[in-house]
C-alpha cells in the first residue's frame, strides 16, 4: 500500500507507520495526526502509536477520546490497553480505570497481563487506594513482579504509611 505525506511524496504504509510514530514520540502530536489521517487505514499497531504519543506529551484526555473511537472499528490488544490505563492513573480517574481494566476481559475476551497489573496498582496507589493497591499485587499470578512492588512501596512512602511498607518488606 502507498500513502501520500505532505513534503514526502509517496510512501510505503510502513514509512507512513513510522512517521507516525516518530512524530507522536517527539511530541509533534498534530503532524503525527496529519499523517495518521492520511493513512488508507489504521491498524491496532499504529492506533498504540498514536495514543501513546498523546499520553506521553500530556494529552491524555485526547488518547482517551480516541482510544474509545479506536474501539469502534479496531480490535484493541492486550498491549494497548497500557495506554488509557496509565492515562486513567495519572488523571486519578480511579473509576473509569477500574472500568476499563474490567472491560477488557468482558467486553474484549484480553487477558489481564502483569503489565495491567501494575497500571492499575500504580492508579489505586496515586488515588491513595493503599489497601486496595496490596490486594491487587497480592492477586497478581507472578508475586515477584518487581515494578508492581516497587509502584506499592513508593506509595506507602508518599503517603506516609511506613507499617504497610515494613509490613510487605518482610
């Protein structure tokens, strides 16, 4: 497949892809939405791109907009659901990440990955969900997940709950 850039020319839908994907990386969000626009279509892969750029530059109300129209006609995988998890996290929406944490077994049959874990032990931690946080490291299959722990004892730290660090130390 070809698609047309502007001051590019003609170029393959993995370059396209690519710059993409540059683009939203380095923060030019709005030529990386130019080109993702001109795209003849959007798979899962480049849609993660996308989101992810807008997460990571601070537009993470607009990665949410658009993971939801992404939904509509893109399958979603296990590995952009990252994405508006961490958006929900950093946005201290709490209940709209446990939604969507939910939504992705019942509605789109994914299995939850460490990864998910973590993203949502990271979201329950910064609302200051402590208990709740432990619990879902407690009920992850892999109890040595390291980031998981690490995200719970910054929070006890932040929070100022020494006991419950020393108490999950042990």
């Amino acid at each position: 497949m070809q698609a047309r850039a502007k001051g590019v020319g003609t170029i393959s839908t993995n370059a396209t892809g690519s710059l993409v994907d540059l683009y939203a990386k380095c923060g030019i969000i709005k030529d990386a939405w130019r080109v993702f626009n001109k795209m003849p279509s959007q798979d899962v892969v480049i849609w993660n791109a996308m989101l992810g750029g807008c997460a990571m530059h601070g537009h993470g109300k607009e990665a949410l907009k658009h993971f939801e129209q992404m939904c509509e006609g893109v399958q979603p995988d296990d590995i952009i659901f990252i994405c508006p998890l961490s958006v929900h996290s950093h946005a201290d929406l709490v209940d709209e990440g446990m939604y969507c944490y939910a939504s992705m077994a019942t509605d789109y049959m994914i299995s939850v990955k460490l990864e998910h874990y973590t993203c949502m032990v990271n979201l329950l931690s910064c609302a200051g969900h402590l208990q709740e946080a432990e619990n879902m490291v407690m009920a992850m299959p892999c109890k040595q997940h390291v980031a998981a722990w690490m995200v719970l004892l910054g929070a006890y730290r932040i929070h100022g709950n020494v006991e419950m660090a020393e108490h999950i130390a042990k």
